[in-house]
C-alpha cells in the first residue's frame, strides 16, 4: 500500500509499514488497533520519549 506521493509517484512510507508488523506481532506494550492511535499520541513536553 502506498501511503503517499513523492514529486508525483507513489511512495511508500517505512515508518508506518514497521509500526504495522509491530502491531501484528503484538510487540507493543499498549494495545493498539490500528497505526494512527500511535500517531495520535500525546508526548508530555518535560520527557524526551513516551513507552509504548
């Protein structure tokens, strides 16, 4: 699936295809349905990163 356009041709996106295999593989700590309930999330400015 590609997931946007890059000066006009298909592309696809890494990022998104390895959260996917993250979330088949039900490597996350957090339960996810689906990619953009990651993307959706809230990093509190005082932390540098957010455990999922």
């Amino acid at each position: 699936m590609f997931t946007f356009r890059l000066e006009g041709l298909p592309a696809f996106c890494i990022v998104l295809h390895m959260l996917g295999i993250g979330i088949r593989q039900d490597a996350f700590h957090d339960k996810f349905a689906n990619i953009w309930q990651i993307f959706d999330l809230n990093i509190p400015a005082d932390r540098d990163v957010l455990r999922i």
